[in-house]
C-alpha cells in the first residue's frame, strides 16, 4: 500500500499557513450542501480559515452573492454564463459602493479557481464535472480536501498520476473514518477496510417491495440531509458503490479486502481491521461539519467542530449484512473497479442519467441499477488506465449517458 492518495501518516508539505495566519482555502460548489456547511466551519474559525474564491453552478446567485459578502472573497465563479449577470447584480446589491468581487463564468470557473493561489481547495461539486478541478488542484499543488468523490472515480488513474503523498484529504464520512482510523497502526498491518452503509430508506425491503417505490419514498433518507442525485444514490446503495471504488484508490487496498456492512445509526463511519485481529472505528453523530472541518484542518483537529456523542444516554447500535440482491449495486461497482480505465466513468454517467429517468418517471427504481448494469455490460473493454486521458472519461460519459437515455425510453415505452 504504498501508493495511497490519501495517507494520513505522510503530513501534508503545506502542513501551515506560510505567515503563520489563517489558512487560505478556495471552496467549489459553494451552494451545496458541502460546501454550506464547510462556510459554516469557516466563520466560526475566522483564526483559522480565510476564503479567498468561490465557485458555484449559478442556480443559487443569491446565496452565492450572500457568501461572498460574508467572507469577503476575492473571485467568484458560475458555471452557467447566464448567471454572470444575476449575480453581479446581487452581488452589487449587498456591496454598494464598494469594490465588487471579480467574477469569472463559464464551463471553465471552477477549473480557473482550482488552480489560484491557496493553501487548499475544497471540491464540493456534485459529479464528474470535478474532475477537471480536481487535476488543477493538484497540479498547482494544493492540498485538495476532497468531497467530489466522482472525479476520483471516473480519473483515478489522472489522479494518482497527478497527486502526491499527502496531497489528498477526504471529506466523504466514511473516508474520513477510514483516514483517521489508519493512523492506529502501520500500512502493512492493515487486514481489511469496512465501509459502513446505513441502509438507506429501503433497508430490509426485498427486490419485488423495491420495485414500486416512488420517488418521494427515495429521498426521504432517514440519517443525512443531502442532495437529491446523492440521496437517490443511497437509497441503491449507488453511493456505496462508489464509496468503495473511492476507498481502494485512495487507500491502496484490494477489491476484496474492503469490505461493505449497514450501520442503520449512522455513528460509525467506517472501521480498519488489523492483521491482529484489533478494529478501530471512527465514531461521532451524523454531522459533516466534523469530516469538513478536518479536511480543512488537517493534520490539526478543529475544537467543537460538531457535537460529539451523548455518552451518558443510552443508545444502540446495530450491524447488518449487505443484502446483495435487493441491493446489487456494490457487487457491480466492484466489478467497474477492477475493470478499471473508462469504465467507472460510464458506471457513474449512466447512473446520474438513470437517477435523472427515475425522477421523472421513466424508470422504476429498480431500473436504475438494471440499465446501469446494461450500459457496463455494452461498455466492454475500457481504455487501458494507463493511456487513460481526460477526454477518453469524456467520451465514455457522453456514450453512457446517451446509452442510458435510449435504455430508459425503451423501457418507457414498454410499460416497464
């Protein structure tokens, strides 16, 4: 396991601020729900953290303009061209006569403020879409404090090549318990990672129950507060999927020695299990200002980040195996994984288009995982990870999404 990302034994090389203050942080997608919360971190620690740039998709310009007023940032940055000029009207009506942020727009902002000077980058954004942010960040050399799982997934192999030791923090719960539980033993002693899950909305139901539920029923998520592609995701067990590709690129462990168990309570992130038999786990309520707060901190821990458990309550806590054929979503991420190249990227792609067919009625939710699993199967052969280029992920994305779409309508028209 020596070539993990993410290794919290290797202390970041921009472990400090240079003078000594507040460390400078560019945050992209602002007006999510990562990165809300990472602005709440912020202005409770104004010691601590400084952002200097925003970036956001444009849908929100209010709330942007409001969080760039709050923090005073230097730039901020839309996605959508159109937002440019909604935003700079906001924006001037909370400046007033003074001097207004710059603003950059267009498919390229976050990518332009990945690369600015800062000590770290937090990649909020919702999916694949980071990936290009992702590689700035890293090929400008700043440590990335990584909520955008996706675009380590679907450019694992860019990635790798562009990170260093120690370069990687993960936000994501269940890879910040495992980066923090690492830190119990040497590399070598590690036997397996557990990965928890929750469940989600539809734990214990079987396959036939899971086929006609509606799409209210899969965003009612009973532990986390989340986005709508991110809760749908977890109610398939999607995002678990996931989460376990995400674990192996950035830990450095084998396909079969992570291991995937539901934890309806959501208090254990995740657990590290040592060559002797001894297990470490993370524990802490379902907050994520607290992974947030470390990713930002790291390698120092950031006082009353999040409330800590209530020992003096009774309470709990329950484990269950992963029922692989309700849920067969985590089998089939594995087998993306190993495959490895383009096919991430077209797992990923057709699954947000499928999510996207569920949400408006031209799939059922069990249709998600089934014409994902499709698109992999079509897919074939990926491009080789070590010819791997941004515009081979790309390409794949556009075939999968297409792909998923024509599969979708199929299935619309059928009545399915």
């Amino acid at each position: 396991m020596t070539d993990a990302l993410a290794d919290p034994h290797h202390r970041p090389y921009q472990a400090a601020a240079a003078d000594g203050g507040p460390r400078d942080i560019v945050i992209l997608g602002s007006t999510g729900s990562i990165g809300t919360q990472a602005i709440d971190v912020v202005l409770r620690n104004p010691d601590r953290f400084r952002v200097v740039a925003l970036a956001a998709a444009g849908g929100r310009v209010g709330l942007l303009a409001e969080q760039a007023h709050l923090l005073g940032v230097h730039t901020v940055a839309v996605a959508d061209p159109a937002a440019a000029g909604p935003l700079r009207e906001a924006l001037a009506a909370r400046y007033g006569s003074r001097s207004l942020p710059e603003i950059t727009a267009g498919p390229d902002a976050a990518t332009e403020l990945a690369a600015l000077p800062c000590h770290s980058v937090l990649n909020g954004i919702t999916g694949s879409i980071g990936l290009r942010p992702t590689l700035a960040a890293l090929e400008a050399g700043r440590v990335l404090v990584l909520a955008n799982k996706e675009s380590l997934i679907v450019g694992g192999p860019l990635v790798k090549a562009a990170a260093r030791p120690g370069q990687i923090v993960p936000v994501d719960s269940e890879h910040s318990a495992l980066f923090q539980a690492l830190t119990g033993g040497d590399r070598g002693e590690v036997r397996k990672l557990v990965v928890t899950a929750s469940g989600g909305p539809f734990r214990g139901r079987g396959r036939a129950e899971l086929a006609r539920v509606t799409v209210e029923q899969a965003l009612a998520h009973p532990t986390w507060d989340m986005g709508p592609v991110v809760t749908i995701n977890s109610a398939t067990l999607v995002n678990k999927g996931l989460e376990v590709i995400e674990a192996h690129l950035l830990f450095d462990v084998p396909f079969e020695r992570i291991e995937v168990v539901v934890h309806p309570q959501s208090y254990i992130h995740s657990m590290v299990e040592f060559t002797d038999g001894s297990t470490l786990a993370q524990v802490s309520p379902p907050d994520m200002r607290m992974p947030i707060s470390l990713g930002l901190g790291w390698p120092h821990r950031v006082p009353d980040a999040a409330p800590g458990v209530d020992w003096t309550k009774a309470a709990t806590w329950e484990f269950f195996p992963l029922d692989d054929e309700a849920f067969p979503s985590v089998a089939l991420a594995r087998h993306v994984g190993s495959l490895g190249g383009t096919a991430p990227a077209v797992f990923n792609a057709a699954n947000e288009e499928c999510v996207e067919a569920f949400r408006t009625g031209r799939l059922p939710f069990t249709g998600i995982v089934d014409t994902v699993a499709r698109v992999v199967e079509e897919h074939g052969t990926p491009a080789s990870g070590t010819r791997l280029r941004v515009e081979d992920v790309l390409e794949a994305e556009a075939w999968a999404r297409a792909r998923a779409r024509e599969l979708a309508q199929a299935s619309e028209a059928a009545g399915v």
